[in-house]
C-alpha cells in the first residue's frame, strides 16, 4: 500500500526540479566502472564511462514527476 508522504520504489529524498520548455543538458562521467542512468518515460538514457565526459540533451515539455534508476549492471 502506497500511502500519502511515503516514498516510491524509486523516490528519494532530493529531488532535483528541472525546467519545463527548455532545453536541459547533462554531462556525467565515473570514476570507477561504467554506470548508466535512465528516466524511461522521457526517453532519455546516458552512459557514465571512467575518464570520459559523456553528455545528453532534452526537452521536457510536460510537468511532472519522472523516475529515474540506474539502467547497467555494474560493479
């Protein structure tokens, strides 16, 4: 039972507000092994690789919450 104030499976504790109608960029990069990090009902997925700086580019044009989560086994 998912109840009112309580988190999602995917929820957290600080969440980041993004612009709506704008065009947001994001560059990642690890340190360790290579991550990947999704938001599945934008769309959007990027690779995080050790010593690279990998970049993506999107528009949200709907309010929302959206879910992200890790998308690579890694480790």
């Amino acid at each position: 039972d998912l109840k009112k104030n309580h988190f999602r499976l995917l929820d957290v504790d600080n969440r980041i507000i993004l612009p709506m109608n704008n065009q947001i960029r994001i560059l990642v990069t690890a340190t360790d092994v290579i991550h990947s990090w999704t938001i599945p009902s934008l769309g959007i997925k990027v690779d995080a690789n050790p010593g690279r700086l990998n970049q993506t580019n999107f528009f949200i044009n709907r309010p929302g919450i959206y879910y992200g989560q890790c998308s690579e086994i890694c480790g």
